[in-house]
C-alpha cells in the first residue's frame, strides 16, 4: 500500500500548471482547456492520486486501440524516462525524434504519457503509483541503480539505444556496428588508410560497437589499429573542443594527422572539422571528416558525410515490442536491431 499522500501541488509540479488549474480539472469544473485537463488526470493516475467520482465521460481519456485489451482498469499509462544529461533531451535533434516516434504511437494506441527525466525520476516507485502504469520505455542512458530499481517494481520496460549486462530487457537499438563497418570500409575503398576514430568506446553501447565495427575492417586490411589509450578515444563529457584542439596540434606538430576521422557522432565531426579549419586544413583536400546520427543542425554547415540514423522509427518499434511484451509477458527478451544508410557527402575524397 501507499503510504505517502499524493497532493494537488504535486500534480501541479508535474504537469507545469497551478493548483488552482488541477483543483478545476479534477472536479470536472471549466476554466481549463481539455487538452489542459487530460494532461492532468493522465498526471493524477500515474501518480497515484485518486480521483473523486464522478468524473464527467470524455472519449479523450479512454484508450482507442488495442491497448485497451492489455490494460486493467485505469492502467494504460506507459512512462517515458529519458536522461537529464548533456544533449539528451527532448529538445535535440537526435533524441527528440525518438521520443516523437514512442510518443505518436502511444497516442495512436490509446495510452496515456507520462514523462520523466532520470532526475525527476529518483525513488521512482515512491512519486508512481505502479498499479497505474501500463509500462516504460527508457531512452539513451539510465543509471543501473534506476533500472533495478524498474526491475524490481515489476513494470514490463523498453531501452531504446541503451543495455544493461546484468538487467536483462527488450532493447532497441541502431545497428551499429554494421553500419560503422559499412562507412570504414567505404572509406577503405576510397584509398583510406590512416583513419582515426574520434569518440570514447566506454561513454556508451552504441559508441562501443561503432569502435568495434571500425576496428573490424582495420584488422581485416591489414592497417594500424590506433591503441587503446588513444587520447582521440578518452574524450569525457566536457571540454570537447579543447581536447580535440590540444590532440590535433600535436598530430601536427609530428606530422601525423591521417587520412580521414572517422567520429563516433556528427557533434565531434562537426567540432573537429571547426578545428581544422581554425588551422588552415581544408576538409576534404587535406583531411577528411565523418560523422554519425546524420543530425541536420550539422550537416547543413558542413557537408558531412555520415550514417542516417532513423530514429522516430527506433520510437516507434520500442511502443511495438512493449505493446507486444504486455500481450506475451513470458516470452524471451529481444534486441531488435534497425539498419542505417551510409551518406557520402562533399567531407570525404578520394586519394
């Protein structure tokens, strides 16, 4: 049982409005508008709150589809977690057409939204009522501890673009080690052979298989593989450009800058070729540069050369393998891996 009261103003905090509006629309009273009102019984339900009777019929609440059969009661409110880190947020290009394709296949299933960031989400079965929840879908990185944390409240969740060894789920992932061995080996064809991979394998999954899938086609050429300590593979999370700037010059400075970085996303191939240039290297006439995600805030400025990432559709199959795991609860977990195309834009040349 719940022992901590769900308030109003907590509803309030949740939704982005007063208490004043959710007072009004949970007692089925005017002065908000409906799209106002759904957003707050959705809020309600998912936390627990219990609202008084009776409430007025509106179709708007109800689920349309096939949701419906898998649901009890009023449990079809399915949690999107998504990270509250540096360029993980429903604002950017690459995770908020993610979260638009889990958030229009939800609302074509019928299913209520409600969306945490990791942040707002600590202690998570204390500010959810579990019982109302239908199901999770997690998107990008979710620290272990928050994952059992899931585990343990027995709700069926979906990660998108994110695993966990010892947490055992559905997953969703790009398919990116096929599609970095695709782009390395195009490089390959194009007489590329001092190439160096720009990214730290450890920051995640999907950086680590695009290493892999790199590395892959280095050692079936024949060609130096870069070391493990790397610098251009120990960047952290702040201070890009300056350690990207520090490890260029003194490529320079020995007169070793390759052929081509080949950068685990189009952020780092964007800063990279931004350095380059600062220095007088032309891309591609002296270096080459790619990227990865195929980001158009990117691209736009630089030509870049880089792997199309369909991301709404990673969204979409997440709502599907969730919605398929809540009509199947024992069957194994699956990896579904989505397919890429290689981009070759004006970045790349041949030698």
């Amino acid at each position: 049982m719940r022992t901590k009261k769900v308030t109003m103003q907590q509803i309030a905090d949740q939704v982005g409005v007063s208490k004043f509006a959710v007072s009004q629309a949970l007692s089925g009273k005017g002065g908000v508008s409906e799209e106002t009102r759904a957003k707050i019984i959705q809020a309600a339900l998912a936390l627990g709150y219990r609202i008084p009777n009776p409430m007025p019929s509106n179709k708007q609440f109800k689920p349309k589809t096939d949701f419906a059969s898998t649901n009890k009661g009023d449990r079809n409110t399915v949690i999107i977690l998504m990270p509250n880190v540096r360029f993980q947020d429903s604002k950017s290009g690459y995770w908020g057409r993610i979260i638009a394709g889990v958030s229009s296949e939800l609302e074509k299933l019928g299913a209520r939204i409600l969306m945490l960031t990791e942040n707002n989400a600590e202690g998570l079965t204390k500010i959810i009522n579990p019982d109302a929840i239908l199901g999770l879908i997690g998107i990008g990185y979710i620290a272990r501890p928050l994952l059992l944390e899931i585990r343990n409240s027995q709700i069926p969740f979906v990660l998108v673009d994110h695993e966990d060894p010892l947490i055992p789920c559905d997953a969703v992932f790009m398919n990116n080690y096929d599609a970095f061995r695709k782009l390395t080996t195009n490089l390959y064809s194009m007489g590329h052979t001092r190439m160096r991979f720009v990214g730290n394998p450890a920051y995640s999954r999907s950086f680590l298989d695009r290493w892999l899938g790199f590395r892959t086609v280095l050692e079936e050429s024949g060609l130096v593989v870069p070391p493990a300590d790397d610098p251009f593979m120990a960047i952290g999370d702040e201070g890009v450009h300056e350690w990207l700037e520090t490890n260029v010059d003194l490529l320079i400075e020995r007169n070793q800058l390759p052929s081509v970085f080949v950068c685990a996303n189009d952020f780092f191939a964007h800063v990279m070729i931004q350095i380059l240039q600062q220095r007088d290297l032309k891309v591609p006439e002296h270096v080459s540069v790619t990227g990865f995600d195929n980001m158009e805030e990117y691209n736009a400025l630089s030509h870049l050369t880089t792997v199309n990432v369909p991301n709404q559709l990673m969204g979409i199959r997440a709502v599907e393998i969730l919605h398929h795991r809540l009509e199947h609860p024992d069957r194994p977990f699956e990896k579904v891996l989505i397919s890429g195309d290689i981009l070759l834009r004006q970045s790349v040349r041949n030698i």
